[in-house]
C-alpha cells in the first residue's frame, strides 16, 4: 500500500499519517513514513524528543554529490543515483515505524532541477514502487515531491479536510493536481467534526470526492499536539477509526 497524504495546513494529516502507521506496523506490517512537508512535525507526532535528529534527506550534499555525480553549477548529473540503501541509513525507528524526513525541495524556475531535487525523487521513486511494505507519505498542501511516474505509483491521495470552506476550497484544488499529474484514487478523511450535522454539511460540500474515512474532534488528540506527545495510544476507538479508513481505501481501489 502506498498512499500520499495532504490537506491545508492544520487539518491534522499528519496526525491521520501517524495514526494509520502506527496501526498498520502493531499489524504487523513493515511502515516507512515519510515526512514530506517542510514544517516537518511527523517525528513529534510520532512521539520523538527533541534529541533524535532525523536529519532531512536533502540536506546531505556529500551523499548527494557523491551519488549524482554532481560537480557544479550548470554541470550534468545523474538522474538516477543509487538510494535503496537510504531508509537503512537514516530512517529513524519509532515502534516499528521507519520515518524519513525529504526536506523543503529547492526551489529555482518552474520545474527547477537540480542534484538534490533529483536525489530526493529518486528516493521517493524507489520507495513507491517497492513491492512489499506500506508506504504513507505526510504531504505539504499539494504535490511538490511528486513527480509523474512517482505519482502513477500511488494507490491513493488522502486529502484531510476540516469544517472550514478554506480547507474544502484546498482539497478540491489538491484533488485536481493530483489527477493532473496521474493519481487516479484522490480521497478525503473528514477531521475535527464537531456533530453529525457538521459531518454531513461536509460531505455535500466535498462531493463529488468520496469520503474514506471521519476522525470526530477529540480532546486527547488535541491536548497531545499541545503536549507535542503521539495521539496515538492504540485505544479500541483510535483503532476503529484507522481501520474505516484503510476499509475505505480498499473499497475505493478494489
């Protein structure tokens, strides 16, 4: 399974990411999270202290010279470069659940390319199209790290929305995106509803996108992210939610 996952900044996806990783890895299956979003709080929500590093992919220049071939400015490098022994370097283990941390994409002009841009969508690539283990991507509200054919290897893109016409304005524009460059499950997890009537005013304001799955408000969630402590405790509740999600993936993608 693969699965991207996005929304507006706030909505709690990375809290949903969190969540459905660290179920998915008490089942017993092998989860690579990656934190693809430049605010980067994955490992915090994942329960981190601040004295783990995960250092972002991006930001190894040695490696990345190295493995690309990269001499200078202007010059030619590889677009290929060998990155399967990555997540065994510098993923950061969390009860079972290997993180990864990309890193903000350089920016230059539109479709900028450069050693480390190239680097980390190699990554990202090799990781996608693994045959085995889960995959979960934790995203920046849109597709900045993925490129076409990384894109055309995801089973689905969540889009976390919360009551709030800016958030459902954000995932119909992320849901387009992600058509454009090729996804073709685009999904959206309702967050943070406060009453079945806020649920469902939801889900006719998102339509014609389907709703995977619903999170309700939860004070546990909310007092964790003060905290800056995992939401996820593995309660039977926490756990019936993760698996409406998944059970929702797999009717969407059959």
């Amino acid at each position: 399974m693969k699965l991207a996952i996005t929304g507006k900044g706030g909505t709690g996806k990375t809290t949903i990411a969190v969540f459905l990783a660290k179920y998915l890895a008490r089942q017993g299956r092998e989860v690579v999270l990656i934190d693809a979003d430049p605010d980067a709080n994955a490992a915090m929500a994942l329960g981190l202290d601040g004295s783990v590093e995960v250092r972002p992919i991006i930001e190894l220049k040695d490696l990345i010279q190295e493995r690309t071939g990269a001499k200078g400015p202007g010059q030619l490098f590889s677009l290929t470069p060998k990155v399967d022994d990555i997540p065994e370097r510098y993923a950061v283990s969390v009860d079972g659940v290997r993180l990864l941390r990309m890193g903000r994409l350089k920016k230059g002009g539109t479709g900028c390319l450069c050693p480390e841009n190239a680097f980390v969508r190699a990554l990202l690539n090799h990781l996608v199209f693994q045959k085995d283990g889960v995959l979960i991507m934790d995203m920046e509200a849109g597709v900045e790290h993925l490129g076409r054919g990384t894109a055309q290897g995801v089973d689905m893109m969540l889009v976390v929305v919360e009551p709030g016409k800016r958030s459902i304005e954000t995932a119909r524009a992320i849901s387009q995106l992600a058509r454009d460059i090729g996804i073709k499950y685009v999904g959206v997890v309702i967050n943070k509803y406060r009453s079945p009537a806020e649920l469902e005013a939801i889900r006719e304001q998102v339509a014609p996108l389907p709703v995977i799955g619903q999170v309700p408000y939860d004070e546990g969630i909310a007092r964790a992210d003060l905290e800056g402590t995992c939401a996820y405790t593995d309660t039977a509740q926490q756990r019936r939610w993760a698996e409406e999600i998944l059970a929702g993936i797999s009717g969407a993608v059959g």
